[in-house]
C-alpha cells in the first residue's frame, strides 16, 4: 500500500505528478475530531468530484484556537491513522495555520471542496483558490450532523462521571 500521510513538500510533488497525469485533483480540509456519518457523506462528496481526493487536517494547536480548549478529542495522530484508512482518502496531511490558503496555494489543487454549511461565494478560500484559477465547490449533506452536537448528546446522556 502506499504511503498516504504525506508532509507539504511531499504532497506538492505527488500533486504536481498527478497533474502530469491527468488527473483531477480535490482537496478538502478540516478538524474531524470526533467522526459521524455527514463526515462520511462529505468526503464521498468531496472525492466524487474527481480523481483524487487530498484531506488536510488541523492540527490539534488549530483545533483548539476554533473550537475551544476542550478540543480536540481526538489527538491528530488519531486522527491521521483513522481518515488515512478511509477509501475515499488518496493523501493526507496536517497543517498548523488558521487558515487553509498557505497549503492552498502550494498545492493548486483543481477543486477545493467545502460541505454544506458553506456556498461557494462564503468559502473562506474562495479568492486563493480563484487565483490560480481552480475551483470551489460544497459537498455532502445538509450540515444537520456536527461533532460538537454529537459531544453534546453524550454528556446529556452520560453526565460527568464520578472519578
């Protein structure tokens, strides 16, 4: 099997090999901290849309500055491991930023691929990946499954238990 967690520097080869090859790239992004099926449903989506689906990760550090000190729930080495063995993941990498658009930019991948709770006039990286004139597209279901809400139903159902 092949390596699929990459660095930067060795997805940007793999990308630009890809290209060579015709192939169409996607890329998608996210924390994916606690996993459920619209995470599922959003990459099916997302790798639907071409030849080869790269997934970027925040890393725990970027977790925690958008969602709280409480997150991640799962460190990114979990992370990593367990969307690595998703079919629909080709390549998979971490970044560290707040935002996406470095790694964008490096890659140039053909789509950049959001979910639902996104238009492609909102996406955040909308102008970056319009820059080198790739497009943006959203995916998966409607946003009615969130980790945060998932979170939140086990607590109500489990509580705080004693130590």
């Amino acid at each position: 099997m092949a390596q699929v967690i990459l660095n930067h520097d060795e997805l940007a080869k793999k990308v630009e090999e890809l290209k060579k090859q015709g192939k169409k790239v996607v890329f998608t992004n996210g924390c994916f901290d606690l996993l459920h099926v619209g995470h599922v449903r959003y990459l099916r989506g997302a790798k639907a849309l071409g030849d080869v689906l790269i997934l970027a990760l925040n890393s725990d550090a970027s977790v925690r500055r958008l969602k709280g000190p409480e997150r991640p729930l799962l460190p990114l080495e979990d992370r990593l491991g367990v969307l690595a063995a998703f079919e629909m993941v080709d390549y998979i990498t971490a970044f560290e930023e707040d935002t996406v658009s470095p790694l964008i930019l490096k890659l140039k991948p053909n789509v950049h691929a959001k979910g639902t709770d996104y238009t492609p006039d909102t996406v955040p990286e909308k102008d970056t990946v319009a820059s080198y004139g790739g497009t943006v597209a959203t995916v998966g279901d409607p946003k009615d499954h969130a980790s945060k809400n998932l979170i939140q139903e086990i607590l109500k159902k489990y509580g705080p238990q004693p130590a």
